[in-house]
C-alpha cells in the first residue's frame, strides 16, 4: 500500500508574527460547526476568500520595495509555508494548528522548540 504524506503546518506557531488571524480561526470554528450541513458551503467559501486576500495581501507586501526587511523576512516565511499552512483547508478533519497534539506529547509544549 502506498501511502501520501503533506507536509501540515501549524497555525499557531504562525500567529505570533501577524495579529489578524483571528478571523481565520474565527471562520474556520464556523464552517466546523456545520461541516455535515448545507451551510457548510457558504462558510468554507468564506473561508476561502478570506484565505485568497491574505495571500495577496501577503504577496503585495512581500514586493513593496518599502517593506521593512524584516517583515519581508516573516512574508517569506509565509509564502514558503503556505502550502503547508493551508492544508486544513481541503481537509476539514485536520485541526488549523497543533496545539492539543503537543500539549499532550509534552507537559510544555514550549519544550519542544527548545529541543529544535
């Protein structure tokens, strides 16, 4: 049996450097709620477009000459793990972050950083 592995990246350790993802959890938590209902469309939708600004956003900023090179330096980061950043899209089942999964590998999740 073949097996396909995606890299999945974790949300969380992406908030630190930009404030707004709140309206992403927040739309994401939405369309969970009703993923076995007929809204679940018109949310992930949402979800999706709120997505596609982001990314634009992102790469707008990422070409603006007066980006700071240290935003520039967290835009790329970005954009290299977007692939990654966005698979829970496609795969409702998969959590936008992995916050349970290290609180209950570790007894500090903040552990595990270190040792990286």
């Amino acid at each position: 049996m073949l097996f396909k592995i995606q890299l999945l990246i974790c949300w969380a350790h992406v908030r630190r450097d930009f404030l707004s993802l709140g309206k992403l959890y927040h739309l994401n938590n939405s369309r969970l709620e009703v993923v076995d209902k007929p809204e679940f469309a018109e949310r992930d939708n949402k979800l999706r477009e709120a997505l596609d600004e982001m990314g634009q956003k992102m790469e707008t900023e990422r070409q603006d000459e007066n980006t700071h090179h240290a935003c520039k330096k967290v835009l790329d980061s970005l954009d290299n793990h977007w692939d990654g950043l966005t698979v829970f899209v496609d795969h409702p089942e998969l959590p936008m972050d992995n916050n349970k999964a290290l609180s209950s590998f570790l007894e500090n999740p903040q552990d595990l950083l270190k040792v990286a």
